[in-house]
C-alpha cells in the first residue's frame, strides 16, 4: 500500500475538500496545541524508542521521526504544515529539517498523534480528515487522559482503499500492517507488541532484561555451585562418618579375635 501514497498528487479536490485544505490551520511554534506536556512527552518517548530499536534490527528502511514539520501543497498553490507526534515510512533514512511530501512522493505511511488537552477535535476531527485526504495509510489517536472514552483508536486504510474507522482488538489493540506491530495500551502509555504478544523493548530496556538475565543465570549458578557444595561436605562427612564406623569395627573384631584366642587358650590348659 505504500507505493499508493503519491495518488494525492494526481486527484482533483472537491469544492469541500479545497475549503477544508484552505481553512486548516497550520501547525506552528506559535500554535498552543503544540506545547506539550510532560506526560505527551513521556508517551511519545515511551513509543518511539523501542520503535526505533526495532527498526534500526529489522526494519533500516524505515524512516521515523517526531514532531517534524510535513509540509504538503494546498490547491491553492501554497505549502501548508502539520507536526505529527510520530511519523513512520519507508523512505532514505537520513535527517531532515522538514518532509517535503511532493518531493518525498507522499504522505507518511503512519502517524501518530497524542491528544493535547484541550485541543481532541483537531487531532480527532481535523487532522484525521487531512491525513484521510493525503492519503496515509493509518492514523493512531492516543488519548492518555482519557476516561470516559477510549484512550486507543484510528482509521485506515481498508482492502479497497477507503479511509475508515480503525477496527480494535479484543484487548483494545490496533494491529498495524504498516509497522507488523500492534499498538496496545499500557495505563497512560502507548507500547508495541509483535504478532507473538511479546513487548518491543528500548535499546535501554533491552540492556536492562539482559542484565537481568545475566544476574538472574549468576544467582542460578552461584545457587547450584552452593548446593554442589553442600552434597560434597556431605560426601566427605559420610566416608569420615564410614571412616570412622571402619576403624571402630576394626578394633572391636581385634579385641574379640584376642578374646577368642585367651579362651582357646584357657580351654587347652583345662584340656591338658
């Protein structure tokens, strides 16, 4: 699906479409969604970098980025500009001061956005129809304060390639084709999983667990060195122990031989 991304470029905008693209409103320093806050900022770390260890083992193709400005034309001839939280797609992995996507041939493949307070209906409704109409093949909308309503959703792209409603797992997860992950939420967090349920660690968090491991395999050693130990003190105490029964059943047959040879002896002189 990703070699579709450029379709865009070649389509003629509705008189809605031309509206909408004229009114949105770009994403810029200036504009007060784009502060974020600690938690926004934890939970786009909390994704980007196992993603990005991920990537860098299995996928060096990719090309992942956060907060970067995509620039993209509006019919009416100028550039207009959103700041995704995370973007991911399969182009030369190098750094960029912006995405140019008419000199990139598209949108990126995925985004993410994580909701700013205040500001839902931007990434919820408007953000949701521009990435629809550029033709991104799926949109992840992250909401860590949510409570009422559900924290995880998106759209995609379906088999025949209409921007739909982004269909949840039985764990509220979203499976991504583009990634061959799964999104899956972790209290106020956004983690990833593989097709087998396993976590996708950080480049850190994956030196931690083999540290783990490694302390964990030392312990399991150290534990079995003890107790190799502890049956060979008990070996030795038992051949000192057998040692020990040896010698005094030694000195008792002695001390009976000597018996039976006194009363051999005494039976003979009774017998003379």
């Amino acid at each position: 699906m990703i070699a579709q991304r450029d379709l865009w470029i070649h389509r003629t905008w509705t008189r809605e479409e031309r509206d909408f693209l004229l009114a949105f409103v770009d994403d810029t320093e200036e504009s007060p969604w784009m502060v974020t806050t600690d938690l926004q900022q934890q939970v786009i770390d909390a994704f980007r970098f196992p993603l990005r260890h991920y990537a860098a083992k299995y996928h060096p193709e990719w090309y992942i980025s956060t907060d970067l400005a995509v620039t993209f034309p509006k019919p009416d001839g100028s550039m207009g500009q959103v700041a995704p939280d995370v973007l991911v797609t399969v182009a030369e992995n190098h750094l960029r001061d912006s995405f140019n996507v008419a000199e990139e041939g598209g949108f990126p493949a995925f985004v993410l956005e994580v909701i700013s307070p205040d500001y839902g209906k931007r990434d919820e409704e408007e953000k949701m129809q521009l990435y629809g109409m550029y033709r991104v093949e799926e949109y992840a909308i992250f909401n860590p304060r949510a409570k009422r309503k559900v924290k995880l959703q998106g759209y995609h792209r379906d088999a025949a390639g209409a921007w739909v409603s982004w269909q949840v797992g039985p764990r509220g997860e979203l499976w991504s084709e583009v990634l061959g992950l799964a999104l899956v939420t972790e209290g106020q967090y956004l983690g990833l999983q593989d097709a087998e349920g396993h976590w996708i660690l950080s480049e850190g968090e994956e030196a931690q667990e083999r540290a783990a491991e490694a302390k964990q395999a030392a312990e399991e050693a150290q534990e079995r060195a003890e107790a190799a130990q502890e049956r060979a003190e008990e070996a030795e105490q038992r051949a000192e122990e057998a040692e020990h029964r040896a010698a005094a059943e030694a000195t008792q047959r002695k001390e009976l031989e000597a018996l039976f040879a006194e009363a051999r002896a005494a039976l003979a002189r009774l017998q003379g």
